[in-house]
C-alpha cells in the first residue's frame, strides 16, 4: 500500500489540523505580527506592480489586504466557507477604476497577491515547525482557502470595478481626472480647453494643497469621507484664495486641490513669497478651517500651468514629511516650512548620519536636551540674535545666552563653525521627531 493510500492518513479537514491552525490564527491575529503580514503582501504586490506605489492607492491597498487577512484567518478554521467580502476592498477596486487603470492591473494585483501569500503560508508552516504527519494537510487546507478566497473576490470585485468605472466614465470626472494627469505629467495639452474641461482657469495663480484623513479616525465609507473632503477644500480655498477650487479625488481617503489666488492683494508677488500676505499666512488661514480628522499640506503658490504642476509636487512632498512626523504634528503644514527636511531626508540613511555627527551630544530624548534643541534652532533661525531668540521663545535673553553657552561646551566647538549643518539637522528633528535621534 503506498503512503497515498494509506487508511492513516491525516486529512486537512480532520480536527488535529484544526487545532494546529486555531493556536497558528490566535497568534497571528496580534496587531503587530498581522501589521507584519500585510507589509510584506504589499511589498510584494507593489515590486511587481509599481503603479500602486501612489500613497493615496498604497494606503488603500494596505486596508484592503489587511481587511482579506483578517476575514481568511477568521474562518480558516471553519467546516463552511461564507465569507463576506470586506468594504475595504471594494474600496480598493474603486480607486483602481477612479484612477483611470485598466480592470486587468486589479487582476494582476490579486494574482500577485496569491503568489505572495502561498509563499508567505510556505514559510509560516517552516517557521511553526508543524508536525510532519499534519503539514500537508495543513498546506492544503490552507491552499483551499486561499484559492477559494481569491477567486470569490476576483469575481466580486470585477463588478465593483466596472460598476465605478462605468460610473465615472459616465461622469465629468473621468474628463477632469484625465486632463488633471496630463497637466502633472507634462503632457502638451490646450491650456484654454482644459480650462474649460476643468471648470478652473489654468492661468491664474494658484496654490496645491493636499487633504486626506488620519486613518485611525476617518472610519466612514469612502464616498463619505470623500464628500468631507470636498467640503473642507471648499472652505480652504474660499478662506485663503478667491473661492475658486479644483479637486479630484486620489483615493478612498485623500484628495488633490488647487485653490485660484488672482484677484487677491500680493496674487501678483513673486514666487520668492508664500503668497498673499507674509510667509505662512495661507497656512495659518487654513488651520482655523480644517479639523480632525482631515490634515492638509500646501505647496507654494505660484502661476501658469508650470506653477500648477510644481506647487502640487511640493504639497505631496510636504505631505510626506507630515505623514513621517510626530504625533501632534500640526494638521496643516506648509511646503517651505519643511523644505529642508524633505531634501534632507529623500536618503534616510544620509539624514540620519547628519543628524548623528552634528548632534549626537545634544541628542538624548529627556527634557533638558530637547529645551537646548529647540534653543539652538530658534537661535539659528533667528540669525544668532540672542534677543529675537528670547522673544521668540518667550524666555530672557540671558537665558538665552546662558543655553548657548552651554551648547557650546557639549558640542566642543563655537556654534559658528558648523551653523549651517547643525540648522539641517535640527530642521529634521523638528519635522520628523526624535524618532530622527542617533
């Protein structure tokens, strides 16, 4: 009798197995290793299918695969198969389509998916160490599923997917979005027609700004949170410009926007300022109108379509170093206040070596090394002013001179020596945290 046909054989439906996968499930389920098992799925997905690196549709894949992990371990160790395919990705196909991809990137991102997933299962039943006369049939229940699973939402999901995209294809947004992509990309378009096409004067000058949701607190559909954000970059754009407002969706939880600036006091100022008014006036306007939880990041205003592409790429630029910030990071942030650390921390590594020689004797994480952190930087930015430091800081000026003072003898040499370095790395400290910290 061969071991195929052996009457002893553990079946992946036999109870043994059940119990291996229950205590395997309790285990994964943790918050931290299932965090682990999605960033792996994604990482994968998106090596072989790189357009799904946008933030805005990473962040709606990574909910879609963290919501399919969950409802598969769920019920992996269930006799019946009745899953209910999660929001979370419907939400996903219906980014793909609004995004102007074709239906076959969402099948390949699933093929890919299941590609990593088996690989992942592989390795997990190793790493478990199961007992050789259960881990085949372990394998295969745990293929059943996967490729039950797969192939239910492949088949769900198509319709999600033509269902939005039928519906935006019907709608001017698919018109805006198009000619919005070929504005960024620098494609030659007719300014004059796809002013038109946009319902928003190309011309003019105008500010990018970016809004999207704390994704602890959004919780609400997509379409939901997408009427939000429609509605705060409505009262942007009439609190800090002529009222005029471009925006398109960019996923289930984040969207792009221009607010027009002409006809204002200062529209006509050089793109040297912020804008209207003094350096940080829009974003200070802004604070007052945007509450949680939506955050929103601005780029620098400026004009023609040459000014409409660029100051978007700052305002997701900006968006970046807010999104790699501190908690309590502010919920708008501008461009030109974190210019210098997005330059500084486009190579981490580099980043983290300035930061590592320049203020390694000021880098301990206790209150008083963050006090003389904060004196040096207000101290840099305000020209080695002792007094406008004072001011700025709401202490004495002697004070002031005494913190100096004592900078000095921890760094070893007059601050005037390395200025400039230790004003880069004190930049990303403050932009991303001492998460930053050697």
């Amino acid at each position: 009798m061969t071991a195929a046909s052996s009457p002893d054989r553990i079946g992946p439906n036999s109870e043994v197995v059940r119990d291996w996968l229950a205590e395997y499930v309790f285990e994964t389920m943790r918050t931290e290793t299932l965090e682990q098992i999605v960033a792996r799925l994604d990482s994968a997905i998106i090596a072989r299918v790189p357009e799904l690196a946008d933030r805005d549709v990473r962040r709606d894949l990574a909910a879609s695969t963290r919501a399919h992990a969950r409802a598969v371990l769920s019920g992996i160790t269930s006799d019946t198969f009745e899953y209910a395919l999660p929001e979370e990705a419907h939400a996903f196909a219906r980014t793909i389509a609004r995004r102007g991809f074709e239906l076959r990137m969402l099948l390949r991102t699933y093929h890919v998916g299941m590609e990593a997933v088996l690989d992942y299962m592989s390795e997990a039943v190793d790493q478990r160490q199961a007992p050789p006369e259960i881990e085949r049939a372990v394998m295969l229940r745990m293929f059943e599923r996967a490729t039950k699973w797969v192939s239910l939402s492949v088949e769900l999901l198509t319709d999600t997917y033509m269902e939005e995209r039928e519906r935006v294809l019907r709608a001017a947004l698919n018109r805006r979005t198009e000619t919005i992509r070929a504005l960024l990309a620098g494609d030659e378009v007719d300014v004059d027609q796809a002013s038109v096409r946009l319902g928003y004067r190309l011309t003019q000058r105008h500010v990018a700004f970016v809004l999207w949701t704390d994704e602890s607190e959004s919780g609400s559909g997509d379409g939901e949170v997408i009427g939000v954000l429609e509605r705060v970059a409505a009262r942007v754009a009439a609190g800090i410009g002529n009222g005029r407002v471009l925006t398109v969706a960019s996923g289930a939880s984040g969207m792009w926007a221009w607010a027009g600036l002409d006809d204002l006091p200062g529209a006509e100022s050089s793109r040297n300022e912020q804008g209207p008014g003094e350096p940080g006036a829009l974003e200070r306007i802004a604070a007052g109108l945007v509450e949680s939880p939506v955050r929103v990041a601005f780029g620098v205003p400026a004009g023609q379509v040459a000014g409409f592409r660029q100051s978007h790429r700052e305002a997701v630029a900006a968006r970046q170093v807010a999104e790699r910030g501190p908690a309590g990071t502010p919920r708008v942030i501008g461009y030109r206040e974190v210019e210098v650390a997005y330059l500084a921390g486009a190579d981490d590594a580099a980043m983290r070596g300035l930061i590592g020689r320049e203020l390694r004797p000021l880098s301990g994480t206790d209150p008083n090394a963050a006090r003389l952190r904060e004196t040096l930087h207000a101290y840099l930015k305000s020209h080695r002013s002792p007094e406008a430091t004072a001011k700025l800081l709401g202490v004495h000026k002697n004070t002031v001179r005494y913190r100096i003072q004592r900078i000095e003898e921890l760094l070893g040499y007059p601050i005037e020596q390395r200025s400039l370095p230790l004003e880069l790395a004190l930049a990303c400290v403050a932009a991303y945290g001492v998460a930053a910290l050697p």
